[in-house]
C-alpha cells in the first residue's frame, strides 16, 4: 500500500519533516517515490508547505494519508481558502 507520511530530517532536538509518498513497508527515513510538502515544527509560528494538486493526485490513486498529514492537509485547506 502506498501512504503519504511524513519522512523526519534534521539533528537532534531540532527536527524538520518531509511529508512523502511511500510504500507503507519503508523505513521512516527510507527510499520514497515523490515528495510533496515539507513541515518545519520548531519554527513560531509552525510552517507547512504542501502542493495540494499532488497530494489530491496521489490520494485519488488511492494513497492513504497518515493521521498526521490528514491534519495538515486540512489546515492547508483551509488556509488556502
């Protein structure tokens, strides 16, 4: 199955995440086939970037999106609007 996750980056105590299309048996900081946003927690306020036009593309597919990136493609939904 494939799933849209996020991919963590970054060094200790300082994080920054990928948020990738993948096959659900990858490791967390695996292989991944496209990336389509990036999500930077540690910045005030948190910064998100997603290409919605991918992820739509990839979920009509039939990708499905991690509990976490369902959350943040809503709230760039609804910043977009």
């Amino acid at each position: 199955m494939v799933k849209i996750r996020l991919r963590r980056e970054g060094s200790k105590d300082r994080p920054y995440y990928r948020v990738v299309v993948t096959d659900s048996r990858a490791r967390r900081e695996g292989a991944y086939i496209e990336q389509v946003g990036i999500h930077d927690p540690m910045k005030k306020p948190e910064q998100t970037s997603l290409d919605l036009a991918k992820v739509d593309e990839w979920i009509g597919k039939g990708a499905q999106p991690s509990d976490t990136v369902r959350s943040l493609i809503k709230k760039a939904r609804q910043a977009s609007a």
